[in-house]
C-alpha cells in the first residue's frame, strides 16, 4: 500500500502543470481570438507585435513549469547572445522536450515572442494549438516528395516583407533520435553510408531541404544560425548505455536533473547558398553534433562524461519572468470558470475553436 501511495504521489507531480497548461488553453485562444479581429484593419506589423507578446505571456507560463517548477539545472556552452537577433535555429531531436528548450533560450535573450517553428504536418491537427501556430509563424511541412517547398517560401517571404522577428526553430533529422529504435538508427546510417556521408551514432543523418528553403528565402533577414546541441543528463541506464529522452510528462515529474545546452552561432556569411553545398555544411555540423555527445555519452574518462567539453554557465530564470504571467492566465481562466456564461464560453472555445481550427488549417496550413 506503501508503494501504491509513492507511486501515486509521484504520478501527480505532473497534474497539476498539465491541468494549468491545458486548462488555460482556451482562455488564451479567447484573447487572441479577439485580438485578431479588432486588428483585422490594421497593417499587419500591429497584429504581430500583440500576438508575439501574447505568445510571449503562455509560454512563460509553461516555462515557470518546465523550469521553476521542475527545478531543472540549465547548463549553457558555447555563445549565446544577450541581445536578441533573426535566426535559423537548428537543434538536434530526440523528444517534446527540446520545443522547450527552444523557449529556454529565447527568454534569455528577450526573444520568446518570436519563436516560431517548422513542425510536421501532422501536428497541425492539434486542438486549438494546430490552428494557432501556424497562426503565429509556425510553418507545416511534408516529408521526402510531399514537401511543398512553393508554400514553404510563399510563407516566410511573407514575414519577412512584414518585418517579423524571425527565431525560426528547425529539427533537421525529421524524426526523433531513440536509442531503443535500432531500425530507423540503421536506416539513417545506411542512407549516410550510400550518400558518402560520414556515419552518425547519436544523431539521425539531416535532411536538408527545409533548412535550405528557409535560409534561401530569409537570406537578407537573418542576422545568424543558431547550431544546437542539446543532452538530457539522467539519459543512460544502469550498464551505461544512452535511454530514451525524457518526455514532457517524465520532465514534468522531475525525472530530468539537468539539461546541457552547446550554442554555436554561425554568422550567416558563413552558410553557403546553394543546396549541394548546404547538404554537406549540414552534415558537418550534424557531426560536430554527435562528436559533442560521444564525449558526453561514450567518453572512456568517467570525468568527462555528462557534460559538453569546455566551460559551462548555471543559468536559473527567474521567478519574476514566469510567474506573472501564470498568475494572469489562472486568474483570467478562474474568472471564466466562475460564472454559467463563463462556463458555457469556455467549453464552446474547445469544441468550436478546435473544428474551426481544423477546417481552417485543412484549407489553409
């Protein structure tokens, strides 16, 4: 009974985040919602300055559970700069986590407004977040032949001729990296071997086709690329093997000590243009990624594990970025849920907001 009652305990660590996020979903759409059609006169630079501070807001609020909350250790290397910039953030993919840590540093450098994100088609089905990110920048996209490269550059040429601020996050291996998926590891390093590539062990081999789209056609806006390597510590079991990355719900429960985060910034000079060669520069730099996490995961000197070579920066984000904006989406979420309009308002924001948004990114995304 002992044991029930821990295992219990433990399982509700998560609740609670999960109630709040969820929870204030609707009341967020609402305002957005509102938002956007008293705007829908203005030029459009007037709606996106209020719809990234309104990101900004929710995802502050799920930063106060994924980092205050959790109590994670964020360990940064390499060069992040304080000052916010257009960028291309491209990040090695092993679980739902690593959306986060996207916010993890654009909140560092007064950036998580921006944030916007490539994500597979499949995801725009969503309920009300489907519809609201690409909303908000998010690009959807088709793997191999079903890319639609037109769409994809139609799309952010458009931001760009508008002025958005651009923190454009892109996962090149396409899928997430697992240790326990031995197929699709095989896969990925059968292709690399077939192609002349060098062979990766903790990465999938990049593809590079909406890397290159979107750096071609943000080219003249952006200031860099943001090359990320991201290690969940607490990701190696007992015969010293690398496990599966956390998901959100064992991040929420505390199962994820500490993320080590190694930041290249690359000036965009230095990125080539055509697609040949930006297929091999990708490459190489998926290598310097796993070279990072060999030493991290393999080293032979136990010292040297679980941690990225060079010197790391504890940074701990503070209450007053996060909490502040928890306590206006619970309280405005309350103040619905208090009263049979609010109630009835609510619920109607689920259901209609999510057929809405489904029929909309059915024509649209």
């Amino acid at each position: 009974m002992l044991l029930s009652l821990v295992l219990h305990m433990y399982s509700l660590r998560c609740v609670l985040p999960a109630a709040v996020l969820l929870g204030t979903a609707p009341t967020y759409v609402l305002a957005w919602g509102a938002w956007r059609l008293l705007s829908a006169l203005l030029p459009a630079r007037f709606y996106q300055a209020v719809d990234d501070r309104l990101y900004c807001v929710y995802q502050s609020m799920v930063l106060f559970f994924f980092e205050n909350y959790t109590g994670v250790q964020i360990l940064l290397y390499g060069d992040l700069p304080k000052n916010k910039e257009n960028i291309i953030y491209l990040a090695n993919h092993q679980c739902t986590v690593d959306w986060i840590v996207a916010d993890i540093l654009a909140v560092r450098q007064g950036a998580l407004g921006h944030v916007r994100y490539v994500l597979k088609d499949g995801l725009k089905w969503l309920p009300l977040y489907g519809c609201y990110f690409s909303q908000h920048g998010g690009v959807y996209v088709r793997r191999s032949a079903r890319f639609d490269e037109k769409e994809m550059r139609k799309k952010l040429q458009s931001y760009t001729r508008a002025g958005t601020p651009m923190y454009l996050v892109i996962f090149p291996e396409g899928t997430r990296y697992n240790p326990e998926l031995t197929k699709v590891i095989s896969a990925s390093q059968a292709f690399a071997a077939q192609q002349g590539l060098a062979v990766l062990q903790h990465v999938l081999t990049p593809r590079v086709k909406a890397t290159h789209v979107a750096f071609d056609s943000m080219k003249d806006y952006l200031d860099a690329v943001y090359d990320v390597t991201v290690a969940f510590e607490g990701t190696v079991d007992g015969k010293g093997q690398r496990k599966e990355a956390p998901s959100m719900v064992e991040f929420l429960c505390k199962e994820c000590p500490k993320i080590h985060i190694h930041i290249d910034r690359i000036d965009k000079k230095d990125v080539p243009e055509e697609q040949v060669y930006m297929r091999r520069w990708l490459h190489e730099r998926f290598e310097i990624k796993d070279k990072l996490l060999i030493e991290f995961y393999d080293s032979l000197d136990p010292e040297r594990r679980n941690k990225f070579p060079g010197k790391s920066v504890h940074s701990k984000l503070s209450l007053m970025k996060t909490l502040p904006s928890l306590l206006i989406l619970s309280g405005l979420t309350a103040g619905l849920l208090v009263t049979e309009t609010g109630r009835r308002l609510y619920v109607k924001t689920w259901v209609y907001g999510t057929l809405v948004g489904c029929l909309w990114v059915s024509i649209k995304a």
